[in-house]
C-alpha cells in the first residue's frame, strides 16, 4: 500500500518519464516463474529419470543466464512421479496446489503422465508431456496440454518405412510387451506390414512382468520368420536379447526405439552385436550430428557425470526434457506467465529445439515433420552406428 | 404311539477304511432323555456328528419328525431343531457370552424365510436381549454376559454352550460330554437344567462317561462298541445286560476293583 | 473413558477433518479426498476380513472392476449417475460370483485364490485394449460436476457415515454377531443355524460392493485411469492400510488410510529419493511393533471400559423361571 | 519344439520352486506368509553379483547365500516374531521389509537394471535343436540339488524332524521340548538361503534389478498353494506343474495372460480340491 502511494507520488512530483524504465526493470529482475517437472526419481525407471532432471536443470540455468525467457527466471520444482500413475497423481497436485508451479513438464511412463496431465488440465495449468509417447495423450487431457514428442502411431508408420528400405524381408514375426508402446506397435506394424504384401507369420504379445521370454523364443523358432520386429520395454528388452542370443537364434532382430542406447548396450552390447540388433532411434551421438546437438552433448554430459556420479552418454530422453524447459521458456517469453496465453503461446509455437523443430497441430501433439528418426545398429565390439 | 421325534434307521459311516458306524438304530421320544454311552472310540460323537450334518451318513436314514434330514446341511438341521454341545467346546473366544448366546438365536430366527429381515436389529432390542438374557439367567452365567469367553474357566464354557443352545429352544438337543471338567455343584445344576429341558418336552441326548450322572438322568440308554448298536433299553436294564458290562460297564467295574 | 468423552472425542475428530478447506491447501485436501475414498475399500476389508474372518489379496480387482465400469461406460456418454450404478453393480455381481467358488476354501487357499482374481482383473483391464483403451490410459471421464470441497464434504460424509454404519453392525447389531460367529468357529456357528456358505457370499459380495464403490469414486474424481492403478501390489497396500488400521475397526481404517496416504507425501520433505520410501517402511514396522492391534486396537483399549458399562442389564436381577436350589456359582 | 518347451518349463520349475520352498517352509512352522521372499531373491542377486569379480562365480553364491541367512535372522526378529499368533501382522510387516530392502538396494545398487555373467553364460550347447547355455543348465542342476537337499533334510534329518513336528502341531511340540524359535529362526534362515540361491543362480540369466523377484513370488504363491501350504514336496510339485503349464501355454496359447494363466489352473483346481493337490492335513475332527 505505502510503497504504491509513494510511487504515485514520485510519479506525480514529475519524475515519470525517468521512473517509468525504472520499474519496468525492476519486474523484469524480480519475476520468477516456477516449473513443476515431474520424472521417476525412484524405482524402476529412475536409471532415465535422474539425468533427464540434470538436463532440465541445465535447460532452467541457460535460460536464466542468457535471459531465454524474455523478462521470466525459471525455478524448476522437481517431483518424483516413480512411473507409478498415482506417485505421480500425488506430485502433480503437490506440484500444483502447494509448490504453485505456473507450468509443468514431466513424467516418463505414459500411465503416469496421463495421471499427471489430467491434474494439470483441471488446474489449467499448460503441461508439456515430453517423453511419453502413447497416442493422444494432450487430445484427450484438453486444452492446456502439449506432447512434446511423436506418438507412437508416427514413429511406428517411420519405423515401418525404414524397416521395408533397409531390410529384405518377405516374413516376420512381431513380438511385443503388452505395455502402451508394445500394444500400439503391433497394431500399427502388422497393418502396414500386410499393406506392403509382408506375411506376419507370428504375433504374440508378452505380458510386462513377465521375465521369461524362452517359451517365445521357441514359437519364433516354430514359425521361422525371415525377421522379428519387436517392441519391448528398456530392462525387459535386454532379457529377451540374453535369452534370444543364448538360444542361437540367428533371424535378424529389429527392436522399437525403447531400449536406451549405451545402458542397453552396457547391459548385453556384446549379444546384441553378434545379432547386429537394429533399433529405432531418435538420437545418437556421432560425428555427422547438427552443431546445436554437439553443443548440448558438451554442455550436458561433465554436468551429468558430476550429478550422477558416472558418465552418462547423452540420450534422446535428456534432450526432449532439455528442448521441454527451452520449449516453455519460449512461449513464456512470447507471451507471459498467464496460463491462458502461455497455452496459446504454447500451441502456436515454431521452436527450434536441440532435437527438433517444435510445432503443435489443433490437437496439441507435436509435428511430426520436425523430428528425424534413424536406425541405428550395435556393432560387434558393442558399440552403436547409426544405420546408413 | 405318536411319530418319535428322533428316529435313526441303520445309520452307517466309514471313514476311509474303517467303519465308523454299522446299522445303528435309535428312537427318542419328545420329552426323553436318552444316554449314548460306549467306551472310547465306539462312535458317539460320530453319530451326533452324522444326525447334526457334520458326518455325512453312507446309509440308512434320520427322521425327525417323522420327516427325512440326513441329506440336509448342518445349519438347515440346527433351524429344524437340532442342536448340539461339542465334545472339545466351540465358542467364539473372541466374542463376549452375550454374543455368543445371541448367535444361538440364530437356529430359531433363520427358520423362517422372513429371518433375515430382523438381522440388522440392535443387540438391546427386546426380541434379542430378552431371551439370550433368560438363558444366561437359566444357566446362571448372567453376571458373566459381558465377559469375553476366552477369559472364562473352562467349567463355565460347558454353560456357555447350554446357554447357546437352550435360547433357540431346540427340540433335540445333543450333549456330548457335558460333565467333563465340572465341580460337583456345576454337575448338580447341569442335571437340574438336563431335567428341565426334558420337561419342556426337548429330547436330549447325553453322551456321557459318568455313568452314575447317565443312570440318575436317563430314561432310556443306548450303548455302542465299535460302531455297532449292542443295548437299548432302560438304564437298569443297562446294568444287567451281559453285552454291555463286557463291553463297558465290564471293565468300568473291573477298574473299580482293581481299585478297591 | 467415559460414554461422553468418547462421543466428544468422536466429534472432534469430525470437525476437525470437517474444517479442512479452511486449513489446508488445494493438494493437501487432495490428498484427505483420496485417502476417504481409499477408506472405502479399506472398510471392504474390515467387512471380509475383520467381521468374516475371510482374508482376500484381490481386492484392486474389485476397485478395478469398479472404476473402469464407472470410466468407460461415462466416457461412451452414459449419465455419470447411470455409469455409477453400474459401476457398483458389476463388481457386486463380480464379488457374489467369486464368492460361489471362493466361499468354500480356506484361509491362505482363499488368500491366494482372490490374488489369482485381482491378477486376472488386472491382466484384462491391460489387454482388452479396444474396451478400456489398456496401457494408454482411460481419458476424459465425465464425473459429478462437483468442485473440490464439495467432493471433500461428500466422501468425508460418506466415509464416517459408513464408519459409524460399520462400528454400529459391529458392536450393536445381530448381523455383526452372525458375522463375527462366522468369523471365529464356522462349524459351530453352522450348529447354531447360521448358513456359513450364505453369509461368506453375503461378506463377498457386500466387501465387493464397498470396493466397487471406492473405484467408482476414484474414476469419477480423479477422472483418468490406467490399469496400474488397480495391479496386485495396491491390494496389498489396501491390506496394510487395514493390518495398520486393525482389521476389524471400521474408525481405525479411516484413520489408517488418512495416515498412510498422507505420509508417503509428506515424507517428500526428504527429498524425492528413496530415503523416503525408506522411512516409510520403517514407520510401518514401527506401528506394528508398537501398536500390534493397529490403530483399531489402541481405540478399543480406550473405549473398552465404556463398553462394558453401556450394556447393564437390569432385568437380569428379576427371577425368572429360576433354578431354585442350583443357583449358578459366582466365579 | 516339445525338448525345447520341456526344458524352457523346468527352468521356471526351478525357480519357482526355490522360492516357493522358502515360502512354504515358514508358513508349515509360523503359519506367516514371508512377503519378503522376493527381495531376498534380490538381495542374493546382488551380493553374488558384487562378490563374483572377487571370489568367482561359485563361491559368490555361497556367500550370497550366507549373507542372506543373516537376512533371515533379521527378518525373523523384525517381523515374525513379534507377530506370533497374528499372522496378517506378520504378513504386512514383511512387507513393510521388502520396501525397505528395495529401497536400500536401489540406494546401494542402484536403479539401472546390471547384467551379470558369469564364465557359464557364454558357453552354450544344443538341446534338440537349439542352443541351452551352460548357466540355465546349471540353474535346473542346482534347483535340483538344493530340493534334494532340502527334501532329505525335512524327510530324514533331526532338524527335519523339528520342523515337521512344528508345522503339525507347535503346542504339542512345544511340550515334548522342541525349541519353536529356534525351529523357526532356521525356516527363515533356511528359506532366506534358498531364495539367495534362486537369485544367484537367475541373476545372470536376466538382468538383475532392485524390482525382480516380484514376479516369481506370484507364481511361488500359485505353486504353494497347488501343493497344498506348508508341505515341502507338494510345493515342490506345485511348482514343476506352473512351470509345464505356463511353458506350454506360451507356445500354444498366448503369453499376453502368463500369469493368469498359472492362477487358472490354481482356481480350477481349488473348485475340486479346496485344500490344494496334496492336502496339508486331515480334514479337522469335530
């Protein structure tokens, strides 16, 4: 109250002209935005979770160094959303109702962020789901929800595309786990497949928690495909390429883009190279990449080691939730901190991020023109190429 | 003479190779008290267990009234009437006298179809309190209504167990072993409410090792050895037939000699 | 403690969770509608449980069943009200057609029977893709139009309503008698006339009722739904809601799902790392160690003289048709 | 085809049944279930993991083992003991365990699944017409050996006898001086050791995580509760039978619903026999 009539006071002695700049610099100084970021920084997907967080950390620094976001600082709020739906239930509200994020990005595991993206649609508060990719998720939340990243019905029709260029096949079985990606997949993959004149000799899908892939392995052996295309989840991806290298099984392996590159590697490289495992991917690091990814692959990766405590090669889920924070810095700096405009701003957004070039269609789910999607293949020594 | 109120037709049992029970017969009339005495293992508590449903019978039949019930569950037989005490006493420990005796009404109230309609009725309401608190009183358990079994001697749970029974005003009741663990006074008040029961007109059946309680009691006794029926008849008759001391009474007595 | 302070004590406790809008903020008073609704089916438990004495590991399946009836039926443009009752029906009819099978095993062969059901549930909500949309979440659920304190006040005033109904039918009623002689000696409650088959199939569908209902509240407030919310690990977190609670008390199951909800969030004061779960394990321990009757158990040892009290029965003293001479032995 | 199925079912045989047996074993004597059995699959996992680049391979799993006997000790102080008589207390404070235990593993561990080979792993030989690594070969030997083990143990040993008399009737063996807890503390012990072994012996078929273990105790409950519970060779049976059927189901049916699958065949068989294939005692006398 006093400082208002005491302001209106120095305006009225006739200092306006100079006061004027003067404030307007001081709320550019003060205004801070809080970012509510939701990730699984426990339980079975905190392997990814942990340094995706280090890179929206990295995303809010840059941003308030470089004054990203027009007059806003960005203050993230991180909360553990465990790939559980009501973990993350419970951090959207808190993130919401007590921290008072204005924005939100997160979580991992679709069912989690469909638990999230539905409290953030109540509270309208605008969300940019950032990872998960199961289809519809901002459509069906409403208005004020974005996916960042392409749906699994994209990339599968993608996938498909590269799978009839790069491989010879006539045959193929499809094998996945009935988890979101798994179950879009094999319904996408067998239609485009059977479009293309492939017969699908075998399609089985196996359940998530559910570690034994053996009895699988011998129904591929039955039906003799000339390829297995396969959408599993990241851990399980690796038991089944253990148990598929043990069982001899030499028919070309082709794999979602799931299973994280360099841990799936660490984790059965030296298998998976004998196969010549090609995955979808949306990221790899190697020599021909763009300058802004070398850019961020320096800046991110010492920062990760140190948080984390080990190297961390750097991975497309880290630059999605990067390109998430850049993504809301530059709608805040184009249109405020209100969550109406920012929603607006958010939808009518032409970013070009580290990974993509970032436009939304009418209903909030990213283009798709502005990804690049490659194959990439585990050498023989474990290592990772990107297929040519 | 009117329909006997219990009649069991050669009533069989085997459980796996041994025969439990052979062709045993047994009437019992309204208003009688009738023994069922054998040494160890001859079958007693077998037979209560097939004529109350817990023992499925392999043949014969049981009438009550008149009317056929071996194919009948436990639970249908218990609202006809029957009722039973267990020889290793089955009570809810956890629950208080007062709701264990209310459970007995159970028998009485599910009898009819309608039953069900009282079962949200308040433990305090007149047409619960009123009789679980008459048969407290008749078994002179009242000042223990609210006490939980499991903190009773054992001599009161035989009463709890009475009490249980005697509220759903059964028409056949079946004690099996009610004496065991008893003083002298609890012994005298058991044959005082046995000898009501029978004058309400209920037949009840009295397994029981105190012979000297099954003489004074009984009208009528019968004596199985090795699932067969080998007596029925008064209980001094009982004492004369030659089958019977051999088979009980016999080394009943020989014990007491070898005492004396 | 007194009849009174009991009741005052009662009260309180009311109007103290009634005045939390004023309170708390918008998510801690999300949290308190979450755990009233998780009440629910934490009653379901006392009922099979705690009066019945049948243990079950499937209760998710029956919350699951629940929620997608209520999701998916609103979701095609049923009226919520519709959806609703249809949504307590089909696990009520679910809970009576277990209870067929179910109701003649034992103990642990019943325990992992009702598992085998909440995996099946689980499994199909997962699978059937083109009903329930599976893994990819159940969006756009139509609820009662209600905003938050509204919700707040409806689920708390069904929450104690069905408490002081449960704790009524517990202590007061013949039905809790019924159950409870069930729960203790099934063969002589059976001698007692008691239809054991017909009142386990009665606590099935009864407890399967209360858990349909927690679904159908939870779809309808938190309007989304995945099938990882109703896998078996949740029935197992119902049930250590309920050990917490102690099984039986209908008042310590509303105070254990209030506590158990609200901790795991208020442990985010930790740090959201797994100290927090840590500590979470911990405090479980701990309230077992110390209160083994569970929260239930803790109110029972206060309230128990009361009990006692409240019930005198002064036409005891009356001679009725008396022994004359046998009078029964004072212990 | 059918060589294969056979082999893939014994492998999941074994590994059920080595939980199972621990489970078993500690309901026969506390009538507890031990929630925690999976995380000492884990916990075993992991502490052969860490020793196997120090002592190898063999000698890991003797110390996993070991270690995990400890575990058992604690366990059996923490949450079955104080709980004796209220087996729902037990059951959740062993739960209240198992998230504890997950929890410390991720903090030590960590949660980024680790594969862990061993020199069997890589060395693979041909079963009808495919390839079988030595490693699986030795996880269906070794299951093999431990249940002989175990089954000699309960059938011929004084400690087997100790157990037996428990599980019967913990009063009566009580009175004829039969230390319960101690009987007790070494079914724990014992079931703990045994889940050590099953999660040395499966870690390096799959990757190990803080997670895994959770599966197999669904599948273990399926098996106890066929071979009727507390009855060590019934489990034993229980299990081979889940491990057959979910093995051929997965070829001839689908996988999509393995686990219901197991529980099938569980509830269709309790609507016959609700005490379980081999009934853990008679039916009780009145």
């Amino acid at each position: 109250m006093r400082l208002t009539a005491l302001t209106l006071l120095a305006t009225l002695c006739g200092g306006g002209l100079l006061a004027m700049p003067t404030l307007a610099n001081a709320q550019t100084a003060t205004e801070t935005v809080k970012v509510g970021v939701i990730l699984p920084l426990t339980g079975n997907t905190a392997w990814g979770g942990r340094p995706a967080k280090v890179a929206a950390e990295l995303a809010a620094a840059e941003v308030n160094a470089k004054g990203l976001a027009g007059k806003y600082k960005l203050d993230l709020v991180f909360a553990d959303g465990a790939c559980e739906p009501r973990t993350s239930y419970g951090a959207a509200e808190k993130l919401i109702n007590e921290d008072r994020v204005q924005v939100m990005i997160g979580e991992w595991c679709s069912s989690a962020s469909v638990a999230a993206a539905q409290v953030a649609a109540d509270a309208k508060v605008p969300m940019v789901v950032q990872i998960s990719t199961a289809d519809g998720i901002a459509k069906n939340a409403g208005p004020y929800v974005f996916q960042s990243i392409m749906q699994n019905g994209e990339v599968q029709e993608r996938e498909a595309e590269l799978l009839l260029q790069k491989f010879q096949f006539k045959t193929a079985a499809i094998l996945v786990e009935n988890n979101d990606f798994g179950l879009s997949f094999r319904k996408n993959i067998r239609e485009i497949l059977e479009r293309k004149g492939i017969k699908v000799v075998l399609d089985i899908p196996q359940d998530r928690h559910d570690v034994n892939w053996y009895s699988i392995i011998t129904s591929i052996q039955g039906a003799n495909p000339d390829i297995v295309v396969a959408s599993i989840s990241a851990g399980q991806a690796a038991n089944f390429v253990k148990q598929y290298a043990e069982s001899n099984m030499k028919t070309p392996l082709f794999f979602d883009y799931p299973p994280p590159p360099y841990i799936f590697e660490k984790q059965v490289g030296e298998q998976a190279g004998k196969l010549g495992l090609v995955r979808g991917a949306f990221f790899l690091k190697n020599p021909d990449m763009s300058q802004r990814e070398k850019d961020f692959v320096a800046a991110f990766e010492p920062r990760a080691e140190k948080e984390l405590g080990a190297p961390h090669p750097t991975v497309h889920w880290d630059i999605v939730t990067y390109d998430a924070v850049m993504l809301v810095a530059d709608a805040l700096k184009r249109a405020g901190a209100k969550p109406d405009d920012l929603a607006a701003a958010l939808a009518k957004a032409d970013y070009q991020g580290v990974l993509a070039h970032y436009q939304f269609d009418a209903d909030r789910g990213v283009k798709p023109e502005g990804f690049e999607f490659v194959f990439i293949r585990t050498t023989p020594e474990g290592g990772l190429e990107v297929v040519k | 003479m009117s329909i006997p109120m219990l009649q069991l037709r050669g009533v069989s049992k085997r459980f796996g190779g041994i025969q439990a029970l052979q062709n045993i017969d047994l009437v019992g009339q309204a208003g009688e008290v009738h023994g069922l005495i054998g040494p160890n293992g001859a079958g007693k508590s077998t037979l209560i267990g097939c004529i109350t449903g817990v023992n499925r019978i392999d043949g014969g039949e049981i009438r009550l009234r008149g009317d056929r019930i071996e194919q009948l569950p436990v639970h249908r037989r218990a609202r006809l009437g029957v009722a039973r005490t267990f020889q290793k006493i089955r009570l809810a420990q956890q629950l208080t006298v007062f709701e264990n005796v209310a459970a007995g009404l159970c028998a009485k109230r599910f009898a009819t179809a309608s039953g069900w309609r009282g079962v949200l009725a308040p433990l305090s309401s007149r047409a619960i309190a009123e009789p679980v608190e008459d048969a407290l009183v008749a078994t002179g358990i009242a000042d223990l209504a609210d006490e939980k079994v499991a903190s009773l001697p054992y001599g009161k749970r035989h009463f709890v167990e009475l009490a249980r029974n005697l509220v759903a005003e059964p028409d056949v009741i079946l004690l099996d072993e009610p004496a065991t663990g008893l003083t002298d006074d609890e012994r005298e008040h058991l044959s005082m409410l046995v000898r009501q029961m029978a004058e309400r007109g209920t037949l009840v059946i009295l397994v029981e090792h105190d012979l000297n309680l099954v003489g004074r009691l009984c009208d009528t006794v019968t004596v199985i050895e090795y699932g067969r029926r080998i007596f029925n008849g008064t209980p001094a008759e009982a004492q004369d037939d030659e089958a019977v001391v051999r088979a009980y009474l016999g080394s009943a007595k020989l014990a007491k000699e070898a005492q004396a | 403690m007194s009849e009174t302070s009991a009741w005052i004590l009662r009260a309180l406790f009311v109007a103290v969770l009634a005045t939390l809008p004023f309170l708390v903020n918008g998510y801690w008073l999300n949290m308190a509608i979450l755990a009233l609704i998780y009440s629910l089916v934490v009653y379901s438990i006392t009922v099979l449980t705690g009066f019945t004495g049948l243990l079950s590991f499937g209760q998710a399946g029956f919350v699951g069943l629940g929620g997608y009836t209520y999701g998916v039926l609103s979701v095609k443009g049923v009226d919520p009200a519709a959806a609703a009752a249809w949504g307590l029906l089909v696990p009520t009819v679910a809970g009576f057609l277990l209870g067929l099978p179910a109701a003649r095993l034992r103990g642990h062969y019943l325990a992992i029977g009702t598992l085998g059901f909440g995996v099946l549930v689980g499994q199909m909500l997962n699978n059937m893709v083109d009903v329930t949309r599976g893994p990819m979440g159940l969006l756009g659920i139509k609820s009662f139009g209600f905003d938050r304190v509204t919700w707040f006040y409806f689920v708390l005033a069904l929450a104690v309503g069905l408490c002081a109904a449960l704790e009524y039918l517990d202590r007061r009623t013949f039905l809790g008698v019924v159950l409870k002689s069930v729960k203790y000696d099934e063969i002589s409650a059976s001698a007692s006339g008691i239809g054991v088959f017909a009142v386990k199939l009665l606590a099935f569908s009864a407890s399967a009722f209360l858990a349909g209902s927690c679904g159908v509240l939870l779809a309808a407030y938190m309007r989304f739904l995945t099938p990882d919310l109703f896998i078996s690990a949740e029935s197992f977190r119902y049930l250590m809601m309920s050990v917490v609670g102690g099984v039986g008390s209908a008042s310590g199951a509303i105070i254990s799902s209030l506590i158990l909800t609200a901790v795991p969030e208020a442990l985010r004061a930790f740090g959201e790392t797994n100290v927090r779960l840590l500590v979470y394990g911990l405090m479980v321990l701990f309230v077992l160690w110390f209160l083994p009757g569970g929260i239930g158990g803790l109110i029972d040892r206060l309230m128990t003289p009361v009990r006692r009290r409240i019930t005198p029965r002064p036409r005891v003293a009356e001679p009725a048709p008396q022994p004359t001479s046998l009078p029964g032995r004072a212990s | 085809m059918l060589t294969q199925i056979i082999v893939n079912g014994l492998i999941l045989a074994g590994n059920y049944a080595l939980v199972a047996v621990g489970l078993t074993l500690v309901f026969g004597v506390m009538r507890m279930v031990n929630f925690a059995e999976g995380q000492s699959v884990m916990i075993g996992a992991f502490v052969a993991f860490t020793a196997t680049p120090y002592v190898g391979y063999l000698p890991a799993i003797a110390i996993a083992m070991a270690t995990n006997a400890v575990l058992g000790i604690i366990l059996e102080r923490t949450a079955f003991r104080p709980f004796r008589g209220m087996e729902l207390n037990g059951l959740i404070a062993s739960m209240g365990m198992s998230i504890i235990l997950i929890n410390l593993a991720e903090l030590i561990w960590g949660t980024v699944p680790q594969t862990f080979d061993t020199s069997f792993n890589n060395i693979s030989v041909t079963i009808g017409t495919v390839g079988v690594s030595v490693q699986r070969l030795l996880v269906i030997a070794s299951s093999v050996v431990l249940l002989l083990g175990l089954w000699w143990l309960v059938q011929y040993s004084n400690l087997g006898r100790q157990f037996r008399a428990v599980s019967e009737d913990p009063e009566v063996a009580g009175a004829m001086g039969i230390n319960t807890n101690a009987v007790a503390r070494m079914s724990v012990v014992l079931g703990s050791a045994l889940a050590a072994a099953a999660g040395a012996l499966s870690g390096p078929v799959n990757l190990i995580t803080p997670e895994m273990g959770q599966a197999e105790m669904l599948n273990a409950f399926a098996a106890i509760i066929l071979g009727g519970f507390g009855n060590v060779n019934g489990t034993i049976f229980g299990a081979l039978l889940i491990g057959m059927v979910q093995s051929l189901a997965a070829v001839y049916v689908s996988n999509a619903y393995s686990n219901s699958i197991a529980f099938g065949l569980l509830v269709v068989t309790l609507i016959f026999f609700p005490r379980g294939l081999v009934p853990e005692r008679m039916e009780e006398n009145v």
